[in-house]
C-alpha cells in the first residue's frame, strides 16, 4: 500500500463514485467468504479480542465474565447458528453519554450484546484483509499501522509545504444517518456472498432499545459496534478517492477530516466539492463545526491545536541545534483536551478520596502517563511544566485536606517523583530523556 506518509494526490478522469471500490488488478468479486466467518478459529479469536476491549452487556444483560463462564457452548452456538443461517442479532442497548465540549448536550452509543460482538468481530476479521486494499491512502481511522501522529505529520509536511488556506471539516450525525442501501451497495462490490451480506443487513436493521422501548433502525450503524469503524471506512472510500483524484490533500480521521489548500479560492472550491460528493452518498456536512481557516489563526484537529506563531527566534540560526522550523509552526493541545485531563486528574485527587498518597500516585500514572504520551512530541515543555506542578499541588491539598498548606515541606517534588514514583509529564518529553542519556 501506498505510504500514507508520502501521500500525494491523485489526478484522472472522472469516474462514477462506485467505481472507486473496484481493486485494481482484480475483476472477481469474493466468494464463499461466510463459512470463514463461521469457522472455530476465527470465532475463538473474535472472542479474544472482544475479551481485551472489555465493555458493558447488552440488552440481555450478559457480560464479559459470565460469557466466558460458558465460553465453549456460546461459541458453539453461534457456530452452529451462522452455519445454518439461524442466526439473529440482538436489538442493541443505547446509552446516551455525555458529548465532550458540548455542556448539556449528549450523543448516543450503541452496545451490542457480547454475543454479537463476538459475531460483529468475526466478520471483521474476515472483511478487513478485503477492504484494506481497497481503503485509501488519506484515511487513517481504525487501519493497522496507522495512527494519529502519521495523519498530523502528512497535515504538518503539507503546511510547510506552503498549503496554508486549512478545510476544517465534520459531518454532522455520521453513524446515524448511513444511508444503508448505500452500504450495502459498496459491500456488494467486493463481497458477492449472500450469506455475509445479509447477516451485515440484519446488524444493521437490529434495533435498539432505549428506556425500556424498541425502536427500528432505518438508517445509520450503531455507534460502539465492533464493526461500525469498518462500515464507516467503506461508505467514506469513494468520498476519499473523489477528492484526492480531484487533486485535493485530503486526511480523514472517521468523520473529521481536514483538506490543505494553497489559496482560500482552492478551499472553498474544495468545500464545495465535498458537499456534492457526501451528499451522493447521504450524509451531510455539519456547518457549524465546518469552517476555511489560514494557517495564522490556527485550527484544532485530533486533540491538537495547530498554528503559525508570531514571534521571531530569539537564537541566531548558527546557534539553533535543532531542526529548524521555518513557517513556524507550532502544535500544542487544544484547550478542551487541557481540561478534560485536569478533570480527570481532579476527580481523582479530591480531598474526601479514602486512598493513602502512595495508592493515590498509583491510581493517577497511567492517566498522566497516556495523556502525556500522547502529546509529548509537540511543543508542550511549558504547559507540561504547568501541569506538574498543579498535579503536585493537588496531591498537597488531598494529603492536609486543604488548598493552602504546607505539605510541600514533608512531600517536596523531588520525594514525591522518587519515593512515590509520581509521574511527571516533561520526564515524558522524548528530547529530554535524550539528553538525559547522554548525561
């Protein structure tokens, strides 16, 4: 596969959007694909990784655990309703969580059963190899050996490319609103197996239940299934594979992505382009999360913050040791994410929380560990500098049960990072450790 990390675009002839998921090379579609599904390996490795992610119960209230306390019959059942088609997926049990950045407003999360994400897991073994050859080089979400830092960089090459006029796009209600005829549509491109199709059919039209009460399902793909990211990946391809052979810099990470363009004619140009293609294939662009935007004021992508800064280098450039950054550019964590991480941190560490320091340092590493992890290749000495030392006061207070004390004299910093193992987020920062090494 082409290297997402030297993507360039592409420029043909225009072609209808459902040719763009015939593999090259390849004229047959496949077949005999649901007796692979159904096969003991594949089910049992389907349950390891269902098994991993953990996960609440569905709508029959089974979980994890107790799935597993029969583990040998619930897969032989399922193996033996797949073989003989008898198989029926559960209406799937929606929660209404909290919508990050949005105070008051929520979205909904589909859990399926652990039944059925065994069944859900199966079917993406099977159809992942398929469609990851087809799969575009400017989509980067749920794809093996692709990551966020790989979507950022190819954004970060393309700016200091001089591509500085920013699409900053989202499509508004995705996972509700997948046109499933569509879906089907693209799926039957590649698979020409009747019994994979129509159990992915029945998944889709399963339902759910909510405050005791069934609804149907005319539309969309349930936000929490196991095989929603793959779905979702294969109605976005042809919209992937329009714009780049359009010539646009496309990068898309599930339903955000963020088109690079040279003059503000060329992104708006390209916005309206993007419309058309995403409305051929029923979803809609979310006009208020979408916006053109100059590099000079910045746009928020992936958790990050992404902008040009004003200020001149304080060091000549014979004295700059490392690489230069000549449009510079600068990318820190969004404000949103700041807080969230904080919140966290604090709900944590509150006063009338029954854990001794040590417990306590325990409980809030891996948090300051992943989330430190996560932006520690940006530029974030300062704010990780900041963070420790608000850490820091919050594990004071939390130990005299109040803000303003003296707890720093019996626990200064320096105990609390050796004797207690507390984490500190610029330990995290990889050039740092370096020079450590070296010293």
């Amino acid at each position: 596969m082409e290297s997402s990390l030297c993507e360039k675009p592409e420029r043909h002839a225009s072609r209808r959007l459902s040719d763009h998921l015939v593999l090259e090379g390849q004229k047959q579609k496949v077949h005999s694909l649901v007796d692979k599904v159904y096969s003991r390996k594949n089910l049992k490795l389907a349950w390891e990784r269902v098994r991993a992610n953990q996960g609440a119960g569905g709508t029959d209230g089974v979980t994890i655990g107790e799935f597993e306390a029969e583990l040998d019959a619930n897969l032989e059942r399922l193996h033996r309703e797949l073989r003989e088609r008898t198989y029926r997926p559960q209406a799937v049990r929606r929660l209404e969580i909290p919508k990050r950045g949005a105070p008051g407003k929520t979205r909904p999360l589909g859990i399926p059963s652990v039944y059925d994400r065994v069944c859900q897991q199966a079917l993406v073994n099977r159809l992942e190899p398929i469609f990851e050859k087809v799969f575009d080089p400017s989509s980067f979400w749920y794809r093996k050996g692709r990551k966020t830092a790989d979507a950022l960089a190819k954004i970060w090459r393309e700016v200091e490319a001089g591509n500085e006029w920013i699409v900053d796009a989202d499509l508004k209600d995705y996972f509700g609103s997948v046109d499933h005829e569509k879906l089907m549509a693209l799926l039957g491109k590649q698979i020409a197996d009747s019994g994979v199709l129509k159990l992915i059919q029945q998944m889709l039209k399963a339902g759910y239940e909510a405050k005791g009460q069934r609804f149907e399902t005319p539309r969309g793909t349930p936000q929490g299934g196991v095989i929603s990211p793959l779905l979702s990946n294969i109605l976005l391809t042809p919209f992937d594979k329009e714009m780049r052979q359009r010539g646009y810099r496309l990068t898309r990470w599930a339903d955000d992505w963020v088109v690079t363009c040279r003059t503000r004619a060329e992104a708006e140009h390209a916005l309206a382009r993007a419309g058309r293609i995403l409305e051929t294939l029923g979803v809609t662009l979310n006009r208020e999360k979408t916006r053109i935007v100059h590099i000079a004021h910045g746009f928020e992508f992936l958790g990050f913050k992404i902008q040009r800064g004003k200020a001149r280098y304080k060091l000549t450039r014979d004295r700059i040791k490392s690489k230069l950054n000549r449009q510079n550019l600068y990318a820190i964590p969004t404000q949103k994410s700041v807080d969230r991480f904080k919140d966290q941190i604090r709900a944590l560490t509150m006063r009338r929380m029954p854990l001794r320091l040590g417990e306590l340092i325990e409980t809030i590493n891996p948090i300051i560990r992943g989330w430190g992890n996560y932006y520690c290749r940006s530029h974030v000495r300062k704010r990780f500098h900041q963070l420790d030392g608000w850490i820091a006061r919050r594990l004071w207070s939390h130990r005299t049960k109040r803000w303003r004390n003296a707890a720093w004299k019996e626990y200064p910093t320096r105990r609390l990072r050796t004797e207690f193992k507390l984490v500190g987020l610029v330990s995290l920062i990889p050039s740092l450790q370096a020079a450590r090494a070296r010293s």
